[in-house]
C-alpha cells in the first residue's frame, strides 16, 4: 500500500510530539514530587520548631498534674496557680526589670561603638572592633562564671545589678554589629547634602541619620529585650540568690517532675513573646526604613566576617 | 613646562568672564593632594553672576574634587576660593553660600518631597534668617520652578530617576544660593531623559538667573548648555573658553581629541601667525589658525575635524588637500565615515560628509581629501 | 556604597569621644572577668583558703580520665548536633532562598522567632515529648513501631543531641541561608543549562559559594555547643554529662573554683582555637571561591 510522504512525515512528527507531551508529562511529574518533598520538608522543619511548644500548650489545659496522655479534661487552674505563685510573680518581674533596664544602656552602647569603629579610620580600629565583637564569641558560660568569681574578688555582692552589669556586656555588641551594618550601607551623600543645606553637624545627626538609623535601633532593641529576658547560663551565676524567670524554670525542673505549673507559665510567657515580636515586626515593616531591617538578619553574618 | 605653563597662563586669561561685573565666584590657585596623587593642580577661574559654566573632563581630572572644594567639602591644600569676594576657604559646607544636586540626587528618604525642599529654608528659619511664613511660599515656588508640584507629598521612593533630580534641583535652589553646583546630575538617565532635562536646567538656569557650576565628562552637554567651559585633564585646565573656542581652537591636542572627534596629523610647523602653516609629507598645508604653544619648526598636530573634510576626484589646490585612499565607508543615518589613510606615510583620517552629498566612494578607491584653509588648526606636540 | 571613614590626624582622639565608654564597659566587664578566670586557675585552692601559684589545677583535670571523658562525650555530642544542623539547614537554606516565592519572609519569620522562645520553656517541652510516658513514646506504642517505650530518648546522650540541634538550628539556617540568598540565581541556571546534574550543582557551586555562610554558623554554633550546661541538666542525665555540666557543678557545687577556672579557661582556650581555625577557613574558602 503506498503511503505519500506528507502521510510517513505526519506519522513522524506526531510521534515526536507525542514524545515530546511524554517528556513534558514527565518533566511535571517530577516538578509535582519535588514540590510535594519540598512542602513535607518544611512542614517537618516547622513541626520540629513549634510541635512541642504547641503541646506545651495544649498540656497546659490538661487536668491532670501527670504530663501523660489521655487529656483528661479542660481545665484553667494551672494558669491560676502559675500566676499565684509568689515565686513566679518575682522572677518574672526581675526579669522583666532587668531586660528593662539594660535595654537603653545596651543600644547606647551599642550605637556609639558602631559609632567610633565605622567612621573613624585609626590604627587600633581593628583591635577595637575585636574586642566589641568578642562578647559574642565567649560562650556564655564561661562569661558567667568568669564574672561571678570577678564579682567575688571585687567584693561585689551578687543581685540584679550584676545580673543587668553583664546582660549589657552581652548584648551591646550585637548592637554595635547591627546598628554598624545600617552605617556602613550609609550614602554619605546624605549627609553632606544635609550640610549643603544648612544645617550643623549635630542637626545632621539628629535629623537625617538618626531617622534612617531608627529601625535598626528598633530592631536591636527588641533583640536586646528578649535575649536579657530568656538569658538563663549567665544570669545562673551571676544573679547570687535573686530569680529570673529562666532560672526559677531551672530550678523548678530540676530536680522535679514535669509540672503543669510550668506548661502554664510557659505558655503564657510563649504568647506574650511571640505577640511581641510579631508586633514589633509590622511596626518596623510599616515604616519606611523597613525593607532596611529586614535585611538585617543578613547583615549579622556579614558584619561577623568582617 | 613649557606648553603646559602656557596652557595654565591662557586659562587664566581666558578666566576673566564676559560681563565685567564682580565675578560671583574665584578660584585662585587651588591646589589638592591625596596622598601622592595631585587630583586639582593649580587651578585657576572665575564665575560671573548668572554665568552657566561647566568643568568637562574624563574620569579622575579632577572635576568633581574642584567642586566638591568649591561646596566646602574638601580643604584645598593651597590657594583660595573667594565668594562674592570674600574668603570662603575656612567656611564649612553648611556656612557658604553654595548648594549642591548630588549625582545620586541624595533625597532624604524618610521625609517627603515637600520636607525635603523646605529643609534648607527651616534651618534658616531657625536661625532667624527667614521669616515664619515664608518656608511654605519658598517651597512651592521651587517645586513650581520644576514643575513637581504634584508631587509635594510624595516620598522620593516613589518617584522617578527625572523626577527625583527635579526635586534634588529645587531643593538646592529653595536656599538662594549664589552659585549653584551640579555635580554630573543627568548622569544616571536615560538617553532621551537627559536631552530634555539639559533644555530643562538651562531653562530654569536663566528663570532664576544664579550661577551655575556643572560637572560633566559628556562633551555634547557641556558644549549645548554652558556659557564657557574648563577642560580638564589631569588636575589642570587645559582650556577654558566658550564651548565655539574650545571646539574650533582647542589650546591642546587633548582637548582637541576629547572634545567631538578630531583628525590629528603629525606634521612640523612651516609658519606661524598669519601665515600659520604645517609641513607634512613634504607638502606645505594652510592653516588658520593655531594654539599659543607652537613654535617654528617644532612637532606639531594638524587639527582636522571629519566634518570640515571633503573628498574629491581631483587634486584641490595646493596646500588644502592630501591624497588618501579610502579603507571602510559606513553610512550612520544623517552622516556617511570614511576611514581612509594619507597616501605614503599613512596616517589615518577620518572624513563625515552629509549623506546626502557623500561621494558614491569603497574601500579601495583613490581620492583626494580636501578643506577650507581656516578649518585647519594648529596644535602643539607633546 | 561604602560611607566615608575620616582618616588621619585626629580620627583616634575623636573616635575615643566614641568608644570610651564601650571600650571601658568592655574592659571592666569582659576583660576583667576572663583575667580573673586565669588568675584563679593558677591559684592553689585548699581548705584553709587560697593563694599561692600552681599548676595543679590544670594537673588535676588533664590527668584524669573521667574529664577527658567527659570531654570527648562533649565533643561527640556537640559533633553530632553540629553535623545534624548542618544537614538539615543547607536543603533548608536553599529551598528558602530559591524556592518558596511569596513564603519567603513569612517562614524566615517563623524561623527568627522560634529563636525568640525561652530556651528553658524549649528544653522542657522536649522534655515532656521524650520520657518514657511522654508522646513520641505513646505514639510509636499506638502506631505499634514499637513494644516497649525506649528509655534512651530521655536523659541519654541522644536527648541532648535532639535538643541542642533543634535550639540552634536557626542560628546555623540563617547565616546560610544569607549566602545563599547572595548566589545569583543565574549562575544555577547556567549551571543547569551546561549540562549538571543536581549532585554536581551541589557540589561545585551551591557549597563552595554557601561556604561563608557555614563557616559563619561553625563560629556561632559549634563553639558554644561545648559550653552548654542548660540541656544536658535537664534531659542529659549521667550518660548526657557535659564539660558545662561539670565546670557549674565544680564552681557552684563543690567550691573548687580552682578546677573549675581552670576547666573554664581551658574551654576557653578551645573556643579560641576553633573561632580562629573557622575563621581562617572561611577566609580561605572566600579566596577559592573568587578565584575559582
């Protein structure tokens, strides 16, 4: 049976697009698993993050004091408890207090050593931007318990104030690295336009850097805040017999069954921190430095390279 | 020194501008060093009221430095910068009597339009200079003289690169200054963005009647919108004149090649004033003019410009023609280019005739390339 | 753009305008306290009160088998987490720089503030999770995997290793995160249109050039891990005993603050070591990644 060429050639290519539909078939088969691995991925990674905090929680109604299943029933007693407690009522004011009291000091701090190691070109900046970033290279541990023996040999007794004294050495270089990585991304032009026009060197500072500064500051605030807050290794040795927060949790757990108490606690401490956060975040997003802070989390590894 | 010193003397004849009144502006012998290098060497000019003047050159001349010393933003490390006749070398940048549009225009983003332009006044306010009322009136006349009214409450993230320059000029012009200073605004824009905007400066330049001072390495802008022009080229003025000088009678051969395109032979100088003349190849060729650093004899350049070139089939008169033969012929829209090259020693020259008349001449062909004796000029050799 | 620093004359005295107080706060409270951490470790700690220059100390703790022990069970564990961040953040670091499109900054966001949470609160909820009665054995009990509840999640090595790597693993995941997010993703698709297979862009571009990025999370992540104390307390038991553990119990519990200086400093001189071996790498690994 003859067949004309156009006939042969219409068989060829329709078998090359059907090849071709096969391969695009399969090349969608294989976007699909990867998108579906990619999703159970992240689903893992979140439920690794929050899962036990979310049973934390949900153990925080349970009444029952055994942390066991089965969930026994809903109850709001622990919450009473938790915040009946004069022990938990103290600790969570002394660290409340302490985060904020170093806050201020820290960003002071923090900003002018960005300050003096970003703007100034001297022989000794390189050691100095060392010795700033040190702090956060100590383990905690080890700065706890150098300056509990430090306190010791100074015949300082041990109290918030040392507790807040080395909070504000351990935060203000994170400042300092944040606050610098906004100064350093600073167009000088800025400034000297603000010169050009008219105003002194500290008008300048006042009314042109200090705005675009300001979500950093914001951000490093908040940073401070939270990390003086949940600091517990330091405040371990250094608070003598005052109570934070963490470490009534250390103590409390230490030598002690899980409690429900502590689920409520936790779970009440957990909501306040993650609103607070949360409502820091869209208070710097709605400015309009934020596309700024939001590159900060970035601007940390670099700064530490440096 | 010699051609060079002679360089220096005639920008400092050619700095006395037209007018005759006060200059607003004068740079005495300033001089400025980073580390070794000598980024602004003795330089020397001065501004008239109401005077366009821009500083050309190519990258690392020095311009921007003499304008940044100019703003207060540099100390010059010797002579002096007068303003209205006073010393103002001492006075920091927010003392002088000058503004500056920043060539990344500098807005400051957290405030709008509106603050920024009013930023200046408000500091002048506080200082008692400026009456309460006025800030507000003062603005909306520069955002008017800009036509960025619109835009007042605006903040400079959502505005255009043109727009925001607008907003950077009326910013600096809210403060009155005496001498405004541009430092490569248009820089950042586009092809067609630019050429309005140059129409649009000048505009404004003669509304507002204030000196400008206009950093530029574009050729084309400097020559459209300036009263004179400083070239510049390695810290010095090589010439400063209006922008017809500096095109038909550069006083260098870097001037000559850096401003348009140049055609520059060889040759010796035959003859000097009157009968300006150039031997090359063993021909003597007319010139009209020369720059002041020839002397007889010496190396010389002829100074040709592709546009003042014609080519004919037959030999023109003696001394205003060469034989050349042609090597590439490329038609670019309005123009047709000839590369071609002197028969014998062969330097190259390039000829732009008018497409309409171009010579139907290829690669190859033989012609002659001829000229109007004054379109012939006269630079010194280095 | 860069701002500008001013050089010369005068900068150090008007930087010190700057940096006197940091620099003061620094060398009373950082400075000082490590002096004193040395000065201990060389004192002779008795009954009858201290003084007196000895080696001792460092004798006592280098001698004796139980610290290098212990020691080495730290390393092992801090090992072990490091490696368990590291595999789980590079796939997270890229999937987070490439592949999520709009859930980018909400997941970063979720990622900062798991770190916002009370370490204590964290260690715990672990806690509750691991025991013998807690979920994780419930559920494996329910869903039949096994018959018996394994002991070994609590209180064992393991527990400590699962804790620590789920505390810091946002520490490890940003900084690669971060450069990754530095690649240009054309070069990935340069990559892919020349011919490489997933295995071969790993290899030769996404490591090389996240290398920054992981030495940064070693500098911030690796040394501190063998100073925690807080986790191995509470979940380690005896077979999760670490370094930290024994320098609290020996400074806050037996009162040798001989030995424990001396067991601090020398941590700390292992921080040090590493923090410069890191550092070192990771300005070598920028070099190779210019270069090459």
């Amino acid at each position: 049976m003859a067949r004309s060429v156009a006939d042969v050639q219409g068989g060829l290519s329709s078998r090359l697009a059907a090849r071709a539909q096969a391969a695009a078939a399969d090349a969608r088969l294989r976007d699909a698993l990867a998108a579906l691995l990619r999703g159970a991925f992240l689903a893992a990674v979140l439920l690794l993050l929050y899962g036990p905090l979310a049973i934390l929680v949900v153990f925080a109604f349970n009444d029952s004091i055994i942390i066991a299943l089965p969930f026994r029933g809903f109850t709001l007693r622990w919450f009473g408890e938790a915040l009946g407690n004069p022990l938990v009522r103290e600790s969570l004011r002394n660290s409340l207090g302490v985060a904020a009291a170093i806050t201020p000091v820290s960003l002071v701090l923090g900003t002018l050593a960005a300050f003096g190691v970003t703007r100034f070109r001297f022989r000794a900046r390189g050691a100095v931007a060392g010795l700033v970033a040190a702090p956060l290279v100590v383990p905690w541990l080890l700065i706890g318990v150098g300056a509990l023996l430090f306190f010791n040999r100074l015949h300082v007794p041990l109290s918030l104030r040392t507790v807040g004294a080395m909070h504000v050495v351990s935060t203000f270089p994170l400042v300092a690295a944040i606050v610098s990585a906004r100064l350093v991304r600073f167009d000088p032009a800025l400034e000297e336009a603000g010169l050009d026009l008219g105003a002194s060197p500290w008008e300048v500072l006042r009314l042109v850097v200090f705005p675009q500064l300001a979500p950093a500051l914001a951000a490093a605030a908040i940073f401070a805040f939270s990390w003086s807050f949940n600091n517990f290794e330091i405040s371990f040795f250094t608070a003598g017999f005052e109570l934070t927060f963490p470490i009534w949790v250390f103590s409390t757990l230490r030598h002690a069954q899980n409690l429900p108490v502590v689920n409520a606690i936790s779970t009440l401490v957990s909501a306040v921190q993650v609103l607070a956060v949360y409502a820091a975040w869209r208070i710097v997003r709605g400015r309009p430095g934020a596309r700024r802070a939001a590159q900060v989390p970035e601007a940390i590894p670099e700064l530490i390279q440096r | 020194m010699g051609r060079r010193a002679e360089g220096t003397t005639r920008s400092v004849e050619g700095a006395a501008p037209a007018g005759g009144l006060e200059p607003v502006v004068e740079v005495v012998e300033v001089t400025k060093r980073f580390g070794e290098v000598v980024a602004v060497d003795r330089v020397s000019f001065s501004i008239a009221q109401g005077e366009f003047f821009s500083l050309l050159g190519p990258s690392g001349c020095g311009k921007t430095t003499t304008l940044r010393i100019l703003a207060g933003f540099e100390r010059p490390d010797a002579g002096r910068v007068l303003i209205d006749g006073r010393d103002a070398s001492v006075l920091p940048p927010h003392r002088r009597d000058t503004n500056m549009v920043f060539q990344s225009y500098a807005l400051f983003p957290h405030m709008t339009v509106r603050e920024n332009v009013a930023f200046g006044p408000r500091r002048k306010e506080r200082r008692r200079l400026l009456a309460r009322g006025e800030v507000d009136r003062i603005v909306r006349e520069a955002l008017a003289t800009v036509r960025m009214e619109a835009f007042a409450d605006r903040y400079p993230r959502e505005l255009s690169g043109g727009q925001q320059q607008r907003v950077a000029l009326a910013r600096a012009l809210a403060n009155r200054p005496r001498v405004l200073l541009l430092d490569e605004p248009l820089g950042a824009l586009d092809l067609k963005l630019r050429q309005e905007m140059q129409f649009e400066l000048k505009r404004i330049q003669r509304e507002v009647g204030i000196s400008f001072v206009y950093v530029t390495h574009d050729q084309g802008e400097a020559l459209t919108m300036s009263d004179r022009v400083a070239v510049m080229n390695a810290g010095r003025i090589e010439h400063l004149g209006p922008p017809e000088e500096v095109y038909e009678r550069p006083a260098t051969a870097f001037v000559a090649g850096f401003i348009g395109s140049a055609n520059l032979l060889p040759c010796r100088v035959a003859g000097l004033g009157s009968e300006a003349a150039a031997e090359l190849d063993g021909r003597r060729l007319r010139a009209g003019a020369h720059a002041p650093g020839c002397r007889a004899g010496a190396d010389a350049l002829l100074m040709l410009r592709p546009e003042h070139l014609r080519l004919v089939a037959e030999e023109p008169s003696p001394g205003c023609g060469l034989p050349v033969r042609v090597l590439d012929r490329t038609f670019q829209g309005p123009e047709v280019r000839f590369q071609t090259a002197v028969e014998g020693s062969g330097p190259e020259l390039v000829v732009l005739a008018p497409a309409v008349e171009a010579p139907a001449l290829g690669p190859g062909d033989r012609a002659w390339a001829t000229w109007r004796p004054e379109r012939a000029y006269l630079l010194p050799r280095d | 753009m860069r701002a500008r620093a001013a050089p010369g004359r005068g900068a150090g005295a008007r930087a010190a305008g700057f940096l006197a107080a940091p620099v003061g706060v620094l060398a009373l409270l950082f400075v000082g306290p490590i002096a004193i951490l040395l000065l201990m470790s060389f004192l002779r700690m008795s009954i009858a009160g201290s003084g007196g220059f000895t080696l001792d100390n460092y004798g006592a703790i280098l001698r004796d088998p139980l610290y290098l022990r212990i020691l080495a069970r730290t390393g092992a564990i801090a090992t072990v987490a490091m490696l368990a961040m590291l595999a789980l953040s590079i796939p997270l670091g890229y999937v987070l720089a490439f592949r999520v499109g709009r859930l980018e900054l909400p997941l970063l966001l979720a990622l900062v503030l798991s770190d916002e949470l009370n370490p204590l609160i964290r260690i715990y909820s672990w806690r509750m999770l691991l025991g013998r009665n807690g979920l994780v054995n419930s559920a494996l009990l329910a869903l039949g995997v096994i018959h018996r509840p394994i002991d070994a999640l609590l209180f064992s090595s393991v527990a400590v290793v699962i804790v620590l790597s789920v505390s810091w693993v946002p520490y490890v995941a940003i900084p690669i995160y971060a450069s990754m997010k530095a690649i240009d993703p054309n070069v990935l698709e340069a990559a892919r249109d020349l011919g490489a297979g997933f295995g071969t862009v790993l290899r030769r571009i996404l490591l090389p050039l996240a290398a920054p990025g992981i030495f940064v999370s070693l500098i911030l992540v690796y040394i501190p891990l063998f100073a925690e104390f807080a986790t191995p307390a509470l979940v380690g038991g005896t077979s999760g005993y670490m370094i930290g553990n024994v320098i609290q119990e020996q400074i806050l519990e037996v009162g040798n603050w001989g030995v424990g200086s001396a067991m601090s400093f020398l941590l700390l001189l292992l921080s040090g070591v590493l923090a410069a071996v890191s550092y070192r790498l990771s300005r070598l690994s920028r070099i190779e990644a210019v270069r090459g």
